[in-house]
C-alpha cells in the first residue's frame, strides 16, 4: 500500500502540502467572491482574519486546517479529483468556523488562534459573513457544475444536515445543566456526527449518484464526527485533572465522563458524586476526589468502549466501497490513527 | 444506557466480571441487562485496551493523557 499524505492525526511530522495547496486554491475563490459582492476591505479583512487560510504558516495541528481536506478525499475515494470538491470543501470550511465562533459567544471565550475580537457582536456579525460566505461558495458550485438538478440535490442535502447541526446545538443549549447520557449522545450525533457527514457525503457526491455509495461515505463521516467528539472530551477531561483551571461549571457537569458517572451511580454513591459536584463549583480543594469517584465508576472502560464503536463503525462503513485508492486508503488511516495509541 | 451499566458492574462486580468472560449471556441475564453481540465485541476490545500487560486497569487521566493536542 502507498503511504497516505497522512500519517497520525495530532503527529506533528505531518506533510501539510495538501492543505496548503487547498487553501491556496480556496483563498484565490473566496477572495474573488468577496470582491464581486462588493462588501468593504475594511469588512472582508475582517472575514479573513477569522479564516485559517491566509496565515503565513499553517498550523496543521488545527482541527478546521486538517478535517477540510475531507470532502476532497471523500471526492478522490469515489472516483474523482481533490479539487472537485474545492467548492464544498470551503463552504464546509467557513460553516465549521462560523458555528465555532457561535459557540465561543455562548462559552463567552475566544478559542485559540482566532483573530477576531471579544465582542460578542461582532463574533456574531464575523459568524454571519462567513455564514454567507459559503452560501456564496455554494452558488458559485451549483453555476459551475455540469449537472444543474443533482448539483441541487447536493446543495439540499448539505443544507439539511447543517440544519440538523443547529438542532443539535438548540439542544445543547436548552439543556443547560439538567443534561443527561443519553442527551450528549444525542447532541454529538446531531452537532457533529451529521456536519462530518454532510462534508464526506456532499463531497463524494459531486462524482457519484450512487445512493450505496454515498451512504457509505456519509456513515463514515457521521461515525468520524462522534469519535472527533469523544477525543475533545477525553482533552478536556486532561485539562480539567492536570491543570490549575477551574472548569466553567455548565461545560464541566456536561462532560462525558461526568454524565457516564452520573447515570451509573445510584444511591448514597450518587448523591456524594453529585455533593461534591456541588462542592467543585466553589473551590478546587475536592478534584482528586470526583477523579477517583470517575475512575472508580468505570469511565475509562465505557469511554475506550466507545471509542472503539465509533472507530469500527466508520471503518466498517468503507469496506463495501470497492475503489482502493490512495484516498480511501487516506481515510482509513485517519480512523486507524485514532485508535493507535498505545497505553 | 445499557452499555453504561454494564460497563459499570464490569468495574465493580467481580463476580459479574468473571462470569462475563465465560459466560456473557446468563451474566447479563441476571442482572436484567442487554445489549448486543457487537456492543459485546466493542466491550471486550475496550477492556482490552483498558487493561495493562500487568493486568491493572487503566484510568482516565491515562487515556486523556495520550489524547492531549491530538487536534
């Protein structure tokens, strides 16, 4: 087998050319549509501020730099080229950046390597331009594709599993800090298994109409987006236990190892679980004890357990795609590097 | 959240936990519990993975640790 331009997600040797090459091409587009929609320098130097494409170095390690090479690959896999996909793929982009900086206002807090400012106004003001961005990446795809009635069938399925996305994320919000198991689930399914769906289904789709294939392609991509998931809490459950931070109270009693442990006790055990809970919003004086109650409670088990679920998942969603190419292989490295940790 | 139960008297039942490696089915059934031959497999390949070659249990910090800066 070939050698993917992927090694393990997160090495720091990885090659970057293909991303490289891929914001290149996406800037000279998006820059192009800025102009012809005639909106001020001083605003599109604000849109460009918070897109990762025009900075002098990329920083691979970036979760939105490295998953927007999906709808390309999922493009390749399927029988086509890369840049086929170069319209779907920056939509995706400028989407995924959008609900970023949404999130950040609710969070109140600017992720890292952001360059906007902290006002919420404008976080939202910036969120909108590059919501609109991408419909215009959109429309400038349904122009371009030879294909007019299923390059808007594409387009219609892309909306609708953003649309899912904000379902998600209504949820997500409603649920404040009465939230469950079975919700998180439920939440990750919706927020982020669908929108990575949506990035491998409508990026296959732009070369194939077989309704099998794509649902491979989207399986994979929903299963992909729910182990994503599960390893940014598993980052955030390292932040929590090894540093000085204290957790903001509602993200912290929604975490997943928190909800598993929460649903399994019962009794005296759940009511102490849930005092010293209680008691980590004032102080951090307890942290060793609700991390000893966690680990006691079977969380590292059950969060492996569906680690693996969702690896096997995805990977078991490629196997009836029949073209072995570089970019399928590509993708079932991605999975494969996930799970190759060694403990 | 069956799974999460049954995760849970994996880790603090031992006589659970022994019978499930023999025999998962009346294991499972005793406790009023079900959940399917692939949740099974994923189980035992996380308890796999949970178990050290000294045959101690990993915990949490251990694997977050691995997955720090994996974006």
């Amino acid at each position: 087998m070939i050698s993917p331009h992927f090694t393990l997600v997160g090495d720091k040797a990885t090659k970057s050319s293909d991303i490289e090459d891929l914001f290149s091409r996406l800037l000279t587009i998006i820059e192009y549509l800025w102009k012809r929609s005639d909106v001020s320098s001083e605003f599109q130097n604000c849109l460009r501020q918070a897109l990762p494409l025009n900075k002098t170095k990329i920083d691979i390690d970036k979760s939105s730099n490295r998953w927007v090479l999906l709808p390309g690959l999922c493009c390749s896999a399927a029988g086509g080229i890369n840049s086929e996909a170069d319209y779907i793929a920056g939509a995706w982009l400028a989407f995924y950046i959008a609900a970023h900086i949404m999130d950040s206002v609710q969070d109140k807090h600017i992720p890292e390597g952001l360059d906007i400012s902290k006002d919420p106004s404008h976080m939202l003001n910036i969120a909108s331009g590059l919501f609109f961005t991408a419909e215009l990446l959109l429309d400038e795809f349904i122009s371009k594709y030879h294909n007019q009635v299923w390059g808007a069938e594409i387009i219609r399925n892309f909306h609708t599993g953003l649309m899912n996305m904000c379902q998600g994320q209504y949820l997500d919000v409603r649920s404040g800090v009465d939230s469950s198991l079975q919700s998180f689930w439920q939440i990750s399914k919706l927020k982020s298994g669908m929108f990575f769906a949506t990035a491998c289904k409508s990026g296959a789709a732009v070369v194939s109409q077989d309704e099998g294939q794509l649902a491979c392609y989207y399986q994979f991509g929903y299963n992909l987006g729910i182990l994503i998931q599960v390893l940014d809490e598993l980052e955030d459950w390292y932040k929590f236990s090894e540093t000085d931070k204290r957790a903001s109270g509602n993200s912290f009693n929604k975490s997943l190892p928190i909800l598993y442990t929460k649903t399994v006790l019962q009794g005296d055990h759940k009511n102490d679980f849930e005092q010293e809970l209680s008691n980590f919003c004032q102080s951090l004086d307890n942290r060793d004890d609700i991390v000893r109650m966690v680990d006691q409670s079977g969380a590292a088990l059950y969060i492996l357990t569906e680690i693996e679920r969702y690896s096997q998942l995805a990977l078991k969603a490629l196997e009836p795609l029949i073209e072995k190419n570089l970019a399928k292989s590509t993708l079932v490295f991605l999975i494969e590097g996930l799970l190759d940790k060694n403990i | 959240m069956t799974l999460a139960q049954v995760v849970y008297h994996l880790s603090n039942d031992s006589d659970f936990a022994t019978q499930m490696r023999t025999d998962p089915e009346t294991a499972l059934a005793e406790k009023g519990l079900t959940i399917s031959k692939e949740e099974q497999a994923f189980l035992s390949n996380g308890l796999t993975r949970s178990t050290r070659a000294d045959g101690s249990k990993i915990s949490m910090n251990d694997i977050a640790s691995l997955y720090v800066g994996w974006r």
